[in-house]
C-alpha cells in the first residue's frame, strides 16, 4: 500500500490559474466593506 508522505499545492499558474478569481474575491471584500472596486491593473501591480 501507498502512503502519501507530502502534498503539494499549486497555485501561482503552473496547474491552476487562479489569479483571476483572486482578483473577483478582492472587489467583493472591498464591495462588502464600503470601497470602491479597483481596476485589473492596479490589482496586478
């Protein structure tokens, strides 16, 4: 039997691309606390 010894998780584009969900998560926190959405751009910077 097989016992896995470690995990990986990846999540900077390798297997996931998750930067644009990171990016919808953020401007509903700001929505929810009162702020202004931001553009992608000043996101990304």
């Amino acid at each position: 039997m097989f016992a896995a010894r470690a995990a990986v998780f990846d999540l900077d584009c390798t297997l996931v691309d998750t930067l644009d969900r990171f990016f919808e998560v953020f401007n509903e926190l700001l929505k929810n606390y009162g702020k202004p959405s931001i553009t992608w751009e000043k996101f990304y910077e």
